[in-house]
C-alpha cells in the first residue's frame, strides 16, 4: 500500500482540531506523518494549538506541530507539503471529521491508476 502524509492548516479551531485528529487516528489506513501548520499569530492561540497537537496521542502515526509562515491556507498547505517524505499528500481542513476508511478508499484509486490527480 502507498504511504501518504496528510497536511492540515489550522487557524484558532482547537475544538474542530481534536475531532479531525480524531477521525485521522481512526483511519483504517493510516497515514505516515500528520502536520498541523498553525496559521495564529496569537501566543494564546498558538499555545492551545501546540498543547492539543503534543498531547495528542496518534496510534503509529507521526505527529508534529508546525508554526506557520503567515495566515495564508495555500502557504500552509505548500509549507507542509514541502515536509512530506511520502509518494502521497493530502490536504485536511482542520473542521473535517472523515469516515474511517476515506483514505482507504483514495488509496484505492491510486493503486489502480497512479495517474490519478
């Protein structure tokens, strides 16, 4: 199966955070690495942002905590992607809850036609 990395701007949501988090340790497929850019400029809210991804406990899954360069969704999402060391990337909006298997099922369509976009 192919390794991917999943890439999630935030910008003061810790309470839509936990439960993305949630649903990406649920995944019955599960990603390599996990980056959370946080787009804040607030200490307080950078604070929370970075104490939810710390104490998040991520079965097997790489996860770290990303200051972001400034608040820009597609800067994020280009910060992270520069970090990824997988074949795959995806993008997460941080108030996304997936089913279990949604990365399954996208594995899936790469596996039969790695032309895919």
């Amino acid at each position: 199966m192919t390794k991917y990395s999943i890439v999630i701007p935030t910008y003061g949501r810790p309470q839509y955070l936990k439960k993305c988090l949630a649903s990406v340790n649920i995944q019955s497929i599960k990603p390599q690495d996990v980056f959370v850019i946080d787009n804040n400029d607030s200490p307080e809210s950078q604070r929370i942002t970075k104490e939810i991804v710390n104490n998040f406990r991520l079965t097997n899954i790489n996860l770290t905590y990303i200051k972001g360069l400034f608040n820009s969704g597609a800067v994020a999402r280009n910060h992270g992607a520069s970090l990824v060391s997988t074949k795959l990337v995806a993008f997460l909006d941080d108030d996304v809850v997936l089913d279990f298997d949604y990365y399954e099922n996208v594995l899936d369509v790469f596996e039969e036609d790695d032309q895919v976009v």
